[in-house]
C-alpha cells in the first residue's frame, strides 16, 4: 500500500521512539535494581549453585517506558488534524489506541501487584478478563466482525461464513487471558519470558510490514499494530539484554502480563486475532500439556522449572510425585510417557509401579530436556527460542502459500 | 435538567454499582490487610505511644475495585446506542470516558510503584504530567474551549473573555500534577488523606447533582463526572472507615495520587478546572505555606507531621532546626511567624536569637495546632476536615450567588 506522508512520518517518529525506548530501558534496568533490592523485591536463582539473590519484577521499568513512549506518541498520528478541519478527526482511531493503553495499563499494574503481593488465581483470571472490556467495546463499536471465513473444503458443509455473534467476543476476551497467563506459566529459565516474547513480537511486526507492503487492505490496522509493536520489541530487547543468561535481573509477572496483554491487544484491534494464535503454538503446547497438573489430576509442586545437578552444572527435568494423584492423572501419564512426554521415574526399575514413583513435570520446557538430555541452562532457553522461531515459520506458511489454497484470495 | 431514560437508567445503575463498590471495599480491605503485611508492605503509626506497625499502601485496593467497577459500567451509558444505529454511536463521549480511565489507571499504577519502590520528586512531578496527555488530547478534540470569562468589574481593561490558548493546556496539565500531589502533603495523621477527599468529592457530586436540577446546560459533562465520582465517594467512605483513628491500615500514595488523578479528570472533563479549585484552597494553602521547605530555605525534615507529646497523649507541632537554613528562610521565618502560621521556639527565650533556635513546621496541620492547641489526633483530623468543609461552603458561595454578580448568567 502506499502510505501517506503522514503516517510515514508517524512511523518514523515511533521508530524513533522505539529507539530511545531500547537506550532508556538499557540504562534505567541496572540502574534501578539497586532499588528493587533494597525494597524487597528480588528471587533466589535456583539454577545456579550459589542460588544468589537477583532483583525481580524489572518488567514493570519495561512497562513504564513502554507507556511513557507510547504517551508521548498519542498526538502523533493525529497531527494532520490538529490545526485543520476538526469534525473529520479520527475519532475511532484515537477510541482504539485510548482503549490499548488502557487495557495494557490495567495488565501492567496487576503484574507489578503480582510480583509484590501474590495474587491469587482467581485473580489472575478475572482482572485479565475485565481489562478487556473496553477493548472489545472499542472493537464492538469501530468493527464489529463475528464471523469466520470457512475454508474451501469445508464449505460444502458449513458455507462460506459462519457468524459467530457473542462466541466471538468470548474468544477474544479468553484470547486475552490466555495470552497473559500462558508466558507466565513458559518460564523460569534465565531470558526464556522476554525471549519468547520478543520472537513473537517480532513475528507480529513482520506480519503487519508484509500486509503494508503487499496489499493495499488493512493499512489503517498494521499500522495501529507497528505502532504499539514496536516500541515494545524495543523495550524487550533492552531487558533481555539484562535478563539473558546469567541473569542480572528478573522480569517478574508483571512482564509477562504486559507482553501477554500487548500481544491480545494487537492481535484484537488489528484484526488478526486468529493469525496470532498461530505465534502462540508453543504457549498452546505448554498450557495444554500443563492441564494434568493444573487441574491437580498429577501432583503440582510449586515451582515446575528444571533442577540443577550440581555435579555435571546441567538442568534436568524436575519431577512430581505421583503418590497423591488421582486415577484420571495416571491415565494421563500412561499416555503422555508413551508419547515420549514425561517420563515415569520408578522406586524399583526391576519392578515398575506407579507407587512410590515420580514423573517429569508436564511442561514444554522438560520435555525438550528429556528428548535431547541435560542442557547447559542458556542452550536450554535457546533449544526453546527455536521451537518459537520454528512454530513462527510454519505459521507463516499456514498463513500466507497454504491460506491462499484453502481461502479465496481476500 | 430533563434526564432522558438512558441516562436515568445509567445513573441508576452506578449508583448500584456504587453501593457494590462501598461493600466490596470495606470488606477487601481488611481481608488483604494481612497479605500486604507479608509482603513487606507496612508502616508505623508514629503517633502511638508503641509505634504499631500498619499495614501500607490499602488505597490500592479501593483504586482496583474502582477501576473493575467502571470497566463494568462503560457500556452502560451506550446501551442504547448497541441494537441501534452504531453511526450515530457517541464514540466522543466513550473516547472521554477511556482516556479518563486511562490518566487514573496510570496514576494509581504510579502511586503502588511510590509505595513499593519509593521513587523520586522528578518521577512525582513528570509522570502525572505525561498521564495528562490523554486527557489533554480528547479535551482538544471534543471541547477545545481555552478562553476565561473575566469578571464584570474588569472587563472594561480586560473585555468579556481572554483566549488563553496553550497556556489553558498547561493550565490543566499544572492542575493534575497539583491534585495527584497536594493531598500527599496534607497528610500525615489518621483518616486526613481520605477524609480530605470524600469532603472534596461530595463537593463535586453536589456541585454537578445542582446544576443538573437546575440548568440545562452540560449535562453530558455533569453526567460524566457523578459516573466517575460516586464509585469514588463509595470507595473513599469504606476505606475511611479503616483509615479512621486509630488507623488499622494506611492509605499510602496510591490513595493520594488516586484521589487526585480522579478530582483533576472530572475537573477538566467535566469543564469546571476552574471551581475545582475553589475545592483544593485549604491544599493549595499548605501547599504555599510548605514552599520555603520545599525550596529547601528552611530545613526540611523527611516527615512533617505532627508529634506526640507522650505525657499527655497529645500532639503537638513538630519542628525544624533553624540551623542550616538560608537568609531567604529566615525571612519567611520572621513574617510567618508574625501572621501567626509559625513559632519559633528559642533555646533561650531571654535572649531571642535564630542560632539554635527551632521553627514549627510549615504544614496547615502545625498552623491548626498552633492556634488551637495540642489536640487529639483524631480531634485534630476533624479540626482538618471542619476546614476543608468551611472552605467548600465558601466556595459554592463564590461560584453561585458571587458568580452570578460578577459574571453575567451563563
Ligand atoms: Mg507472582
Ligand atoms: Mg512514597
């Protein structure tokens, strides 16, 4: 599409900000660790020997850069209107960027209110649902499209749309909780949060630059998406600068919320929420693997992250007992261990039963240690960066060559 | 006003909702008290004889079931417009109501981050600042009005009106980081940040539920601001109750920056900065009064407030060395305390000399002591409360029956 010269100079001006985004984030992280410390807020890091002490919940600086840039950047877009005619303003576009940061906003402050007063589920659950209110009445009121294009196949069946009203919109409220629970529960190895995210973030941007550049639809939504993107690639990068391994500090919650609602939020009002559950594979995987444990079928220890064996200084698969679970979680685990996805440690190899015996905890992280063995810490969070780079590859494919066999062309 | 059913029907249900509000808050409060606790979050009550600890930074709690509660009700006031004709869809009025979510949102974001982290004068002043941007935006979009109308007696120098232009923006800009900050400084004893604030929102609430019986002229701006205001009275009324000496938890920042965040939105909003004003004259007062500690020309202890006198269970002003003052405090020292707002204590009263002398400190709080007395604390809240009351009936006597003299009927 060709782009206007005023939102090429909007552009130019958030990467711009972007890039004093990633400078400010680079410095303020280490700066303020100090004060995180002495304000209680820092983790043991138990994957290294000494288990030192590492100021936690440094996303909530990413997420106050973030605003702040993006605060500085509302006026921008609307500058042709500003000593012109006012009638024509833009209203729906400011209403969808107003309702972004302001879903966003909630998301961040109840991350930060995770990392210092740990919330409970409940709350994890409901507060991510409501911050999407506005969002979906901006999204009722600016676009309001429930249905689904059916693919060719299909439609002999089910037609070319179906219209999904309501459902749709509890799709995009649970888009959103999921997002911003599923990296949270991706997590505990040194730089795998903000790395996961800055790949998935980085897919979105080029998505959206892909459409701009090949198609003349969906200008006004890949722009509304590089707009919020990339500054937060920016303020992730910078954190995952500091966070990478070793770890100097830790994201907290509170980055994953702010990276989780980032992602719903784009996804939503840029109109490809379907596109981003695609960049969310390995999120999916890891949730879906989780579910055993997550309903208590399979005991669930408080943390789930790899152990480290002092001897060799490799992570390995951390375990659950299976003495308390129920019959329907040994059922999960026949199948998932035959299925090469945890593995059952017995008391008495000679005389395998499940009494008595452990399993690898049921993430996507363990599994990857139990199909390629114990893995140096860094080299474990970039085995699963690959798996994200990887599932972000193949959705691409999905998306563009195989949708435009099983679509019409849009 | 003749209120259409729509809006009957929304001011309905957030009164009910506002009811939901106060029973939530006053039950939360308590039921968390523990947790923040736990997490580190707690303060002395300086002015009991064994220093109790308290549990910190409660307001928080009322600022989150405050923003869940008009998340909630955003739709309410468009239902109408829902199975209608979304063309006709009052996207101004929403754009209004989302970015005054958004600047209170950031604020009692910013205000937990003071309580945890304890940040800096320079974050206090720019991030209140920058929250305004959205307001500012949708008030240039929708209203843009930036004139004053000079009262009669002047308009023969001045004419009618005088078109402030950008300096109404910065005007407005100034007001929220005064709000967010003046009530954080009247502070200090049990019950007078919140008790403060519900004076001022019920302040509010009757200025906008009278012009609403009668006159019709900005209903839509009256409406916005009891939407907005009343969750705030209900919230404010139930954390109160907890806040009440003796104090079982502390406000903290986050109440004093939510509180003023909220009155600076529907002040420029609901399109009256200027009787706003009127509400925060006591703030604005001992904001003043304050100024030669802030400038640093008087010494200027990290807390203000008063002491307890433990003989008699009193307080009494609490005081600063005059020692390591300037030339220029010592001035304000001599006609301060010549209006009677300070006292100067002499080490030897024979010999009246500022070496080594000691001042009371320049709060409104010290001024009431001064003249009336060491006080009980909660005796001196009231004495704080009848003030800010006092100052409210005097101006709803400038702005109605004065204004009517000095300015033609609007
Ligand atoms: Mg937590
Ligand atoms: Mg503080």
């Amino acid at each position: 599409a060709q782009l206007g010269t005023n939102a090429t100079s909007a552009l130019a001006v958030n990467v711009a900000l972007s890039a004093l985004v990633f400078a400010v984030t680079l410095r303020l992280v280490p700066a303020l660790a100090a004060t995180f410390v002495a304000a209680g807020q820092f983790g043991h890091d138990v994957n290294k020997p000494d288990r030192p002490p590492i100021p936690e919940g440094l996303g909530v600086v990413c997420g106050v850069v973030y605003l702040v840039a993006l605060f500085v950047f509302i006026p921008v877009p609307f500058v042709d209107h500003f000593f012109g005619d006012r009638s024509s303003f833009p209203l729906e576009t400011l209403a969808v960027l107003l309702s972004a940061l302001l879903s966003i906003c909630c998301m961040i402050f109840l991350g930060f209110a995770d990392d210092v007063l740990d919330l409970r589920w409940r709350h994890k659950v409901l507060l991510p649902t409501l911050a999407t209110v506005p969002l979906l009445m901006v999204y009722y009121v600016t676009y309001n499209k429930t249905h689904v294009v059916i693919p060719i196949p299909l439609r002999f069946a089910l037609g070319t749309t179906i219209e999904l009203g309501m459902f749709y919109y509890v799709f995009m409220s649970l888009l959103a909780v999921f997002c911003t629970n599923s990296i949270n529960i991706l997590a505990g190895i040194n730089g795998v949060e903000a790395g996961q995210s800055l790949v998935i973030a980085l897919a979105i941007a080029a998505n959206s630059y892909i459409q701009l550049v090949s198609t003349d639809c969906c200008v006004q939504e890949n722009l509304f998406t590089l707009y919020l993107i990339l500054p937060f690639i920016a303020t992730t990068a910078a954190l995952l600068y500091h966070n990478w391994y070793p770890s100097r500090v830790f994201v907290g919650d509170t980055y994953c919320y702010f990276a989780g609602m980032t992602f719903a939020v784009v996804g939503i009002l840029g109109h490809f929420s379907k596109t981003m559950v695609l960049f969310f594979v390995p999120q999916l995987f890891n949730f879906a693997l989780s579910l055993p444990q997550l309903f208590r079928w399979v005991e669930c220890p408080r943390h789930r992250l790899p152990r480290l064996n002092k001897d060799t200084g490799l992570l390995e698969p951390s375990r659950a007992s299976l003495a308390s679970g129920t019959w329907l979680g040994r059922q999960c685990v026949t199948i998932l261990s035959a299925l090469g996805l945890v593995r059952v440690y017995y008391k008495d190899t000679a005389k395998p039963s499940y009494d008595g015996a452990e399993v690898s905890n049921f993430t996507l992280i363990n599994v990857l240690l139990l199909w390629f063995g114990p893995q140096r810490e860094d080299t474990l969070t970039k085995l699963v960066l690959a798996v994200q780079v990887l599932t972000t590859l193949v959705a691409f494919v999905v998306r563009y060559p195989l949708a435009s066999i099983v679509y019409n062309p849009l």
